[in-house]
C-alpha cells in the first residue's frame, strides 16, 4: 500500500518562516528610540516682590523629558512616525506642562518626497526659528529670549506641513484647529515660515496669529531670525513686530493663563517690537553665549525693558554637561518682565543658575 504523506506539516512550516522572515523585515524597516534630558540645577533669583529666592529646579538648561519616538518605512519613499513625549519635574517628580502626561509633543506623521504632514501637539514654525536661529541660549537657561519675546511655543490640535529642502530654502506650515463649538475662529491658530540654511547661514521668516477663545481679538507676531557661522562663533539676530492680545510686556496687558509662558494677553491694539543681538563661541568642550534684547513698547505707557544674559557651558561628555549663566532685566516705567529659565517663569528681574545636565 502506498504511504502518503500529508502537505500540511511543509505548509505550516513555509508559513511560520514567511511569518518570522516578515517580522524580521519589519523589525528592520521600524526603528524606535526612547530619548530624554535629565536637567537639574540651582536657581537664585534676585528682584522678586519676596525678595531673594533660591531653589532647585528642575529644566534650566533645557525641560528634563522623556520621549519616544519611531519611524516605518512604507516602501516607495513613504514612512510613518510618531513623537511621544512628556515633561518631567526633576526636583519633585511631577508631570510638567501643567500636569500634562505628555505636554511637550504628542504627533503622528506622514512622509515622502513631497514633505511630511503630521498632526497632534506640535512646536510651532515660530518657535523653532526662535529655538533653533534666533536665540543663542537655545531657549534656556536665565538669558532666554523669551523672557521679552514672544515663543508661541505649542500648538494643540494641529496639522502641519514641512516641505522638503530646494537649495537650502523650505517652508513650514501649521494650522491648529480652535474646536469651539459653532464658531471655527475661536482659539484658532496659525504659523508659518519660510527657512533658508545653506553653508554659514541660516535665516527665517515667520509669522503666528492666534484667534481670542471669547471675541473676535487676535494677536500675532512676525519674526525675522538670522544666524551665521564663521570658525568657532556663532552671531544672532532677530526682529520682532507683535500686536494685539498676547503682546508679551508693554501696552498695559492683562493676564490671562498666568506668565509669560502661559500666555500674556495685551489690550486690543497694543504693540511692541523686539531686538536681539547674540554671541556663541564653542572651544573644545567649552562653549560661552551671550545676548542682549531689546523690547519696545509702542504704547504711550512706553513700557520698555532690557535683558542681558550671559552663559558658560562646560561638555563633560557627548552627551553631559555642566552650566552657569546669569541674566537681568531693566524694567522701565512699571514693566514687569521676569528672569525665567527653560521650564519656569521667573519671579525677579535678575537670575542666576548653575547645574547638570544629562541627555538620554
């Protein structure tokens, strides 16, 4: 009698090593990283309304996070991604961006040859020409920028576009969707920018606009940043133009959602305009930056104010780093401008820090 052996055992058995071989390519086209900064220093601010305070705060150099993020490759140069990430108070163990989970940035993304569209919580296109052109402090530490300028830091809600990079110029756009019921207006925002970078220099131009969530008022704010490279220095410059509520400083504001990096709301018209001169000089594992910035108020309270801010920093690895900087604010005819650092608002118009801080 014949002995027939049965298909079935070489057909699981091409099954599970398709199986193994697909989640092995898989596995190869995914990557996902958990990063982070751990930041932790001491703050003695000088000008407070309570007189000297020193505290150890958490994010001085930069917000202490931790973030995961990871990218697919889809084939036909498309890929998904996504960014996860989360503020953490060092000094007690809380949640940062006001108890948020994952307050910093919180996004999904698409992209291809054409540009990346991502939608979620994201930084604004003016933020990251302040960030990463404009300010010599990267947006930390006590001689920030936006201790007088305007960040405009996250947009909630929001989808944006970046296009890719044609002879050094792109392009960024962002709209963030107010979601008020029955008027698609309030809360909106909008940003945009047009980048150059290309050899020694980088420039950008950038404008956010920002709908009131209670009446038609808006504010916005226009900024032009440059940064050039020659040898081992760095030299900043920017330019704001600000107008309408969320003026920062200046035209007799009123607060609403508390400080500069809650938000400050100016009455309807008001304007200032903003200047901002830097230096970085990076020798070896020493690195030193300086600016000062300027504020205008354009109001007849005539409400200016000026910041000087210096910092060294010291690189113990590729990845930790040792820092001090000091910064002070002269506030003119009752402006009220604060010294704050990359997590907190300040309480004085002087501030000294020094600290650690730890990439992961």
């Amino acid at each position: 009698m014949e002995h027939i052996v049965s298909p079935m055992p070489a057909l699981a058995a091409a099954l599970a090593l398709a199986c193994c071989t697909a989640q092995a390519q898989a596995q190869e086209q995914s990557q996902i990283k958990v990063y982070g900064v751990v930041d932790a220093g001491l703050v003695v601010e000088h000008g407070g309304a309570a007189g000297t305070t020193t505290n150890v705060s958490s994010g001085v150099a930069s917000g202490s996070r931790i973030g995961f993020k990871g990218t697919e490759d889809l084939g036909n140069g498309l890929s998904a991604g996504f960014v996860v990430e989360g503020g953490v108070s060092i000094d007690t163990g809380a949640s940062g961006q006001g108890g948020l989970t994952f307050g910093r940035q919180t996004f999904v993304s698409l992209s291809s040859p054409l540009g990346t569209l991502s939608a979620g919580r994201q930084y604004s296109p003016y933020y990251k020409a302040l960030l990463n052109i404009a300010d010599p402090f990267g947006d930390g530490l006590a001689g920030q920028a936006s201790n007088l300028m305007s960040a405009n830091r996250r947009m909630d809600n929001s989808v944006v576009y970046a296009s890719p990079k044609l002879a050094g110029w792109s392009t960024d756009l962002a709209y963030s969707a107010g979601e008020v019921a029955g008027n698609g207006t309030r809360k909106r925002a909008l940003s945009g920018a047009v980048n150059y970078a290309n050899g020694p220099l980088a420039l950008a131009v950038t404008h956010y606009r920002r709908e009131d969530a209670l009446s038609s008022l808006h504010a916005r704010n226009s900024l032009l940043a440059a940064r050039y490279t020659l040898g081992a220095y760095q030299l900043h410059a920017a330019y704001a133009a600000n107008r309408g509520m969320g003026t920062v400083g200046g035209g007799g504001l009123a607060v609403m959602g508390g400080g500069a990096m809650g938000g400050l709301v100016g009455i309807p018209g008001a304007a200032s305009r903003d200047l901002l001169l830097g230096l970085c000089a990076t020798f070896g594992p020493h690195r030193f930056a300086a600016s000062v910035v300027q504020h205008l108020d354009r109001s007849p309270a005539d409400k200016d104010a000026r910041q000087f801010g210096a910092a060294y920093l010291y690189s113990l690895s590729k990845r930790t780093d040792l820092y001090t900087a000091y910064g002070r604010i002269s506030n003119n005819n009752g402006s009220t401008f604060t010294v704050g650092n990359a997590t907190d608002d300040g309480k004085g118009n002087a501030a000294f820090n020094i600290g650690l801080r730890h990439l992961l």
